[in-house]
C-alpha cells in the first residue's frame, strides 16, 4: 500500500471560477467569464483523485491504536488558493481506519481546533460512553479516546464530528473520514480489495465557496428546512477528480458525506453496476443497478465491471443534478483479476412476530425548528428506554413535505415496509441499515434489537441524518436498559 496523502491540486484558476463561483449562486458571479482568462471548459478535469491514508494502528499491550489530530489546516481546492478547513491528519477529510473484527482498538482524537467537537463512530457498535456523541466532549487541547473491542461484520463506517447544534459547521469545514470494518468472511471473498487500486474510496460531498474560494456555511432559516447545498461537488475533497483504472472489476465504497444532498448516482453509459453492500454488512447478493440512490450519511459499496473498457472514460454523476463526482480512466490492464461471488454473506433477520414493542417516531417541524414527536433534541432529556435484547419495530413518519432520513447509533436495523408494504423496500435497502431515507410523507417500519451494551446513564442517538436538521432538533436520545 503506497501512502499518499492529499496532495495540493492543480485546478486552473479558470476551472475554479466555473466550477466554485459561476455555479454557486454567489451574486458575484456574472461576470466571471471575463476573468476566466484561460478558455477552460465546464467539466474541465486536472485532479487527479486523493486517496486518503490507509491506517493500520499500531498494536500497543493487545490494543491497535490509532493516534489522530483533528487540525486546523489549509487545502488546496483551487491552484494558488489556500482554503481554510479542519482536518484530522490531513488538510481535508481524514484517514481510513482499518480495523478488524474481534480486535480491541483505542481510536485516540486529539482536539486541536482550538474550540470543542466529538467524534462519533458512526455505524460502530461499542458502548454509549465510546460513542463520541454529544456527550463525549473533546476539549481543546485534550485527547478523547474511543476504546471498545471490534464486534459487527465487515462494512464501510466512517466518523465525524456530533457537537450539539455544531455537527453541520464541523464536517462541512472537513472533518469526517471512513473506518473500514474487515472480517474473515470479507477477506475470503473474491473481491476487490487492492486499496487505492481496485478498491476506491468514495466521500461525495458538496460545498459552497466565497469569492475567495473560502469555505462558505452561514444557512439561512430555509437553507436550515430544505437543507444547505452546495454547487460545487468535491469528490475526497478534490473538484472535478479522475482516476486511472485497471481494466477489471473496481470497488468503489462510496459515502455520502454530505451535510443534506440526496444524490442518484450512476454512470454516464448507463452501465449497470452491482450494490454488494449497506451501511454496516455485505448485502446476501449483489444488486444489480443503475442508479443508486445515497441520502447523507448512508453508505453503499458497489462493483462496478471495467474488464473491456480499456481506453474509455466514463464518469459518476449524481443524476438529480446532473454534476459529476469523478472521471474513471481505464487506461491500465488488470493486475489481477476478481469474479463478482453470487453470494457474500448471510443476515440475521428478527421475525416480527417476536417483536415484543413497537415505538413511533413521527418527524414534524415548528417556527423553524424541526421535531421528532413534538419535541426537540434536549441534552437533559431521554427519551426512550430501551430493553437489552428485545426486538423492536420502530416506525418513523415523515410528517412533512421535505425529505429526511433516519440514523440510529449503535446498531443496525432492517427495513420491513415503507408505506405499508414490503413491496416498496428495495432489495439494496434489505440488508444492515443504519440511516434509511424518507421521501416526503413516508413512513417506515423498521426492526431492530439492542445488544451487548446496556448503560442505563449514557444515551445514544437517533437523528436525521440532514445535518441542518440534526442541528436544528431533529434529535432523541435512548438509553439501553
Ligand atoms: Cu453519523 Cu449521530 O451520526
Ligand atoms: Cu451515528
Ligand atoms: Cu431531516
């Protein structure tokens, strides 16, 4: 494995007009064709695709630890422009963890921001005082560590910050990075897993820019509703980014960093391509798609086949707005090759018949704040109680007409129905979820059991993954009991 970090990229200062002020609906904007100089075109690519770290730890007396700094830094999203982010060991976005199933781990954040954040593992199973949610305060100039033995099957995770009413500002400036979870069964299978060569990771994310090319979050009462988007898409913290490619099957295990853009992925030659996993497991089979649908937080591993695209191009868009993420080149004959296995893996599914409760979750808005059943996210309150080892079906109503999601920390939990009926899961949402989308008026009905750790003091989460939302109320808390 070659390190790389993020390296300074080499956009034009033409590309960064187009790409960061002519489309962000910046009020300065119209008359950038006259500084544009360089008669760049649209769509224009010369980065080539970071790769963030691959980080192993280093064992200390049985335990991997991961030592990490969460800076302030200066990244390159614009030749000659140094834009102000945070960062964790990095000068945007972070390393990946590669952790093993079953191995103790110590994931050590020392804070050094100058102003406090958390760090959640989100889509790790660990105990609540582990779970870097709002209560896991890392104080500046202090380390917090989250410490717990690995105990869930291989999956894409990933951490960010979960500072009340902070979350939004904190990963939108960069922080976040992805936790590779590997098991014996994901190291059996014939897939990709050349990191950085056949498997690829993915942090699709959208930001605004000032005219400065500084990192631009300041969202108004609406932007707090409908969500605070951003028209320049940065793909690992790069705009506009290729990557050359072995002529094979490549693994992109894609996560949708965004602060609250829903994304329809897919490729330019319409190419089917295969989901192989959800948020916290490998699906049982691979799904054959087009078009895949990631809303914020969600993750989705897929596979797609290059083996006779030799000296073709094509890109990943996001179709709902019809921008581009990244340039796959093949330029390159495979080094080894994989065969896509029928099946990955088997998933526990809970009957609901031994559902012994069942919980609502009704998501409503107020005078600009947003709710989950009536009430706002309050550090002092719990609001669920819930009993180790019971299965649950928790069903969550979108009582309103913008779109929301659903996360649960902690755990994972399977789709029964959406809108009364199991015809209307699709086959990549029936695996290991974490976060579930809610198109307006949805509502679903989810199964799902607490194990292992009950903690009648420390909370966990449940939350819309929109982070404007998140910040705004859209928040409970639960104990395990
Ligand atoms: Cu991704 Cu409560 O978090
Ligand atoms: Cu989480
Ligand atoms: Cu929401």
């Amino acid at each position: 494995m070659k390190r790389r970090a993020f390296i300074a990229l080499s956009i034009s200062a033409a590309a960064w007009l187009l790409n960061g002020c002519g489309t962000n609906g910046n009020p300065d904007n119209g008359n950038n064709g006259t500084n544009a100089g360089g008669g760049s075109e649209i769509g224009t690519t010369s980065a080539p695709l970071p790769i963030p770290q691959l980080f192993k730890g280093e064992v200390r007396n049985g335990v991997r630890h991961f030592d990490l700094s969460i800076d302030k830094a200066a990244h390159s999203f614009f030749s000659g422009v140094a834009t102000a982010t945070y960062a964790v060991n990095s000068t945007y976005l972070g390393p990946t963890l590669l952790l093993t199933n079953g191995e103790e781990v110590s994931i050590n954040y020392t804070n050094n921001i100058g102003e406090e954040t958390t760090m959640h593992g989100h889509g790790m199973h660990l105990p609540a005082i582990m779970d870097g949610g709002p209560h896991q305060m890392n104080d500046p100039g202090k380390t917090w560590s989250a410490r717990y033995r690995v105990s869930q099957k291989a999956c894409t995770n990933w951490y960010h910050p979960h500072l009340m009413g902070k979350t939004a500002e904190h990963v939108y400036k960069g922080l976040a990075g992805l936790i590779i979870v590997q098991d014996d069964e994901s190291r059996a299978l014939d897939l990709p897993d050349r990191y950085g060569e056949d498997d690829i990771p993915l942090v699709l994310q959208d930001r605004r820019f000032d005219s400065d090319g500084q990192i631009l979050y300041a969202p108004t009462r609406m932007e707090i509703m409908r969500g605070y988007i951003g028209d320049t898409y940065i793909t690992n913290g790069a705009i506009d980014p290729f990557i050359e490619l072995e002529a094979k099957e490549i693994r992109l295990r894609i996560l949708n960093g965004s602060n609250a853009s829903v994304y329809k992925l897919g490729f330019d030659d319409g190419r089917r391509f295969h989901q192989i996993a959800t948020d916290n497991a490998f699906l049982e089979a691979p799904v054959a798609l087009t078009r895949l649908r990631l809303s914020p937080g969600e993750r989705a591993e897929i596979v797609v086949d290059l083996s006779g695209d030799k000296g073709k191009t094509l890109l990943l868009k996001d179709y709902r707005r019809g921008k581009t993420f990244l340039e796959l080149r093949v330029t390159k004959d495979a080094v080894t090759q994989t065969t896509l296995p029928d099946t990955l893996t088997n998933l526990t599914r809970f009957d609901p018949q031994n559902a012994r409760n069942t919980r609502t979750f009704r998501l409503s808005g107020m005078m600009g704040r947003l709710l989950i059943n009536g009430v706002e996210m309050n550090m002092n309150v719990i609001n669920e109680r819930v009993p180790l080892d019971q299965v649950e079906i928790w069903e969550v109503h979108n009582n309103m007409g913008i779109e929301h999601n659903f996360h649960i920390h902690a755990t994972h939990f399977m789709v029964l129905e959406r809108n009364g009926s199991a015809a209307n899961v699709a086959e990549n949402e029936k695996g290991y979820k974490d976060v579930i989308y809610l198109a307006p008026h949805d509502t679903l009905r989810v199964i799902v059991k607490m194990v292992d750790y009950k903690d009648a003091n420390n909370p966990y989460m449940y939350h819309c993954h929109f982070l404007e939302h998140e910040d705004a109320g859209m928040m409970g808390q639960f104990v395990v009991v």
